[in-house]
C-alpha cells in the first residue's frame, strides 16, 4: 500500500508536468493527502485486519476511512484522465496529439486493469484478472517513448536506473536488516523490534527525493550536455545577428550558425522577394538546392506554412499521412523529401511570412526534440527582427545610390 497509494498522486503530477499546467497548490494537497495516508498505513484506522480470499491469499480488511481515500484517489485518476482527453482535443501538434492519446491508453488499460484488485477490498469477491493487463501500461509506454519522441529516451531509462537505485537503498536496506537482524532487534527492544527498520525506511525515504534529484541533476547534465551547449550557442549568436547589416553576410552567418551548432548536415535559408516568391538566399553544405533555387507563393510548402505558422517536422507529416489526413500532405512530403529535410522553420514578422529555414537531419542520427524546436522558433523570431533590418538597411543604401545617381545626372545635363 505504501507503493500504491503513491501511484494516482504521481500521476497526477505527470499529467500537470505533461500538459503544462501546474498548479502549485493543489499538488501540494494532493501529495498532502498520499503522505497522510500513508501515516494511516501503519494504523488499524485504514485497514484493520485482513482475510482469506480465493484459497490464494491476504486481502485487506478495511476501514470506511480507507474507502473514503479509495474514492478521493479514483476521483484524482479520473480527474487527470479529463485532462488528457481534453489536452488531446486541443492540442494542434501532431506529435504532442501522438503522446497524449498513447498515454491516455495506456493509462486507460493500466487502471482498468489495476481496478479489479478492489472489489475483494469492497467484499465482492471477484479474481482480479485485470491486473495481468498492468504490464500492458509499460509496454505502450515505451512504444510512445521510442516512436512519438514522448521523452528523451536516454534520460527515460537513465531516471528510471536512479529512480530505482535510490529507492531501492531506501526500502532494500531497511528490509535486509530487518531480516537479518531480527533477533537482535528483539533482544533489544522486545516486542517493539519492528519499529528499528520501519524508522531508518522513514528517514531513508525522506533523504531518498534528495539524493534522487541531486544524482538525476548531475546525470541529466552530462547526458544532454552536447544539446544543452548548441542550444545555448544558438541562442547567445542570436543576439549578434542584430547587429549586422548586410543581408547577405546575415542570411550565411544563419545557416553556418545552424549547421555548425546544431551538428545539421545541410540548413537553407530561403527569403520573400518582390513577387512574393520565396527565393534562396543562403546554403551550407548543401548540394541538393543547386537546382531549386525558388519557392513560389502557392506551393504548398509555403502555404502549409502560412496558415500553421509553426515549424514543420518530416516526422509529424509522415504520421499524418498514415492516417490518412487531407490529401494534400502527400505531395508537400514528397516535397521535403526530395530535398532532404527534416524541419522547416518559418520566419515571421508579425502576420507575415518573411522567410523560411530547411534544416536537414542531425549528423547524430538523432531526432529533432521538443526543445530543439523551441530554440529554433526563438532563434526564428531574433532572426526575423536581424533580417527585416537588414533589409530596410539595404533599400535605404540603394536609395540614397539613387538619389546621388540622379543628382549626378542632373548636374550632369546642366553643364
């Protein structure tokens, strides 16, 4: 019980982080109420004995407080099950829309299953078959992590190994001299032996979420130092772009900034003209644009772009396209597809579109995460102040070569 009690409190605190929506105050109740229940745990005033069910095992005998919790818990469960449905509905990201119904299934099946241990608490004594479906949970979880990019799938295993280290030190220990050392224990403090282990488990798992996050911390930073130092050198370079004036030399240093930091294999920038055509203004490490040099306004690249306004990932499009979403998204992925691209990231100056980066694959091998794509929008949106500059610098120079070209000419046919 002590395990279980935990699971709906943490998983509404997974929920709350997942769908970006904390609330401070609630989940501080929240795991209010899982702490007092497990205070109660060690009491008879949540379960007073137990009993023989299906000639196989203990069930609890409980108290009306411990129903009272039951349904607080299963209120919670289906609470964040409201969110997600309601996240998932939405939601515009395709990907961000994969996870949620991934999770939300799984989620469904798990406690579905997980449920059934119940009824024999509330005297109907039916075998929890449901519970063999739990494992279901983690199976499809691990599908979403490793297909949808649901978590960094290094740092999910990597949490996981801390996570399970350091609370098995916390329980493990505390059982191991429990055991071993019972007659000690007994000669020591007589019937009061148990309360030895019990103690050090409490002060264990008080200094457990400590000692967890201050490892997973240390881990996490070496694992995502290589992200975090390209996201970082992306962002501080962001600020010197505004400071040059030349269109030409600005749109280079984009996209070698690009394919330096982030490790792309080729970025183009592709900038609006006086038609409204997007024309290609700058290429790194690219051979595949040498012959397509021009988007017009009507393609459906640079529509997609215009009415989504967001970055548009290959990997999002190829789902949409198995499921059989708007007719439209075949040819556009044949499109970036023949251009080797995984990302598109529009350039916006307001309602406009100004331009737009095709970024190819990581040489890694890795997918774009969720914080690749954030830093590529902010990085966007500096880019597009720097480029709008740029160019009124540029049509102001070529207007004042004008107005010099036409007084010369004047002065010219006075004499």
């Amino acid at each position: 019980h002590l395990g279980v009690i935990m699971i709906p409190v943490a998983f509404y605190h997974f929920v709350m982080v997942f769908i970006v929506e904390y609330r401070p105050k609630r989940l501080a109740l929240v795991y209010g109420s899982g702490l007092f229940s497990w205070i109660l745990v060690f009491t008879p005033y949540l379960i007073k004995g137990v009993r023989w069910v299906f000639n196989e095992f203990w069930w609890p005998d409980v108290s009306i407080i411990y129903k009272v919790f039951f349904f607080f818990f299963l209120g919670l469960t289906i609470f964040n099950h409201y969110h997600l449905w309601m996240f998932m509905k939405r939601t515009t990201q395709v990907i961000k829309k994969r996870q949620v119904q991934w999770f939300f299934l799984a989620t469904i099946i798990g406690y579905s299953g997980g449920l059934m241990c119940y009824l024999p608490t509330f005297d109907i004594d039916i075998y929890p078959w449901g519970n063999f479906t739990v494992p279901l949970y983690p199976i499809i979880m691990t599908y979403a992590i490793l297909r949808y990019r649901l978590m960094n799938v290094d740092v999910a295993v990597t949490r996981g190994v801390i996570f399970l280290f350091t609370y098995g030190v916390a329980i493990g220990v505390p059982f191991f001299i429990g055991h071993h050392y019972e007659a000690q224990w007994q000669d020591l403090l007589s019937g009061w032996w148990w309360a030895a282990p019990v103690g050090l488990m409490a002060l264990l798992a008080s200094l457990a979420p400590s000692v967890y996050l201050w490892i997973e911390k240390g881990t996490e930073a070496r694992l995502l130092k290589d992200q975090r130092r390209y996201q970082g050198t992306l962002l501080r370079s962001s600020v010197a772009m505004t400071r040059i004036r030349d269109l030409s030399k600005l749109s280079s240093f984009l996209v070698h900034l690009l394919t330096r930091s982030a490790r792309i294999t080729h970025a183009s920038l592709f900038l609006s003209d006086k038609k409204d055509d997007y024309q290609l203004k700058a290429g790194r490490q690219q051979t595949i644009f040498s012959s397509f040099r021009r988007f017009s306004s009507d393609t459906i690249l640079v529509q997609w772009l215009k009415h989504q306004q967001r970055p548009l990932v290959l990997d999002e499009l190829k789902l949409d396209e198995v499921a059989g979403k708007e007719s439209f998204l075949g040819s556009l992925l044949k499109e970036l597809k023949a251009q080797s691209c995984d990302v598109v990231v529009p350039i916006f100056i307001e309602k406009k579109l100004l331009g737009f980066l095709i970024l190819g694959p990581k040489r890694s091998k890795q997918p774009y995460s969720s914080s690749d794509l954030e830093v590529f929008v902010t990085l966007a949106n500096q880019a597009a102040l720097a480029i709008e500059n740029a160019m009124v610098f540029e049509q102001l120079v070529k207007t004042q070569a004008e107005v010099v070209r036409q007084e010369t000419r004047a002065t010219t046919d006075a004499l």
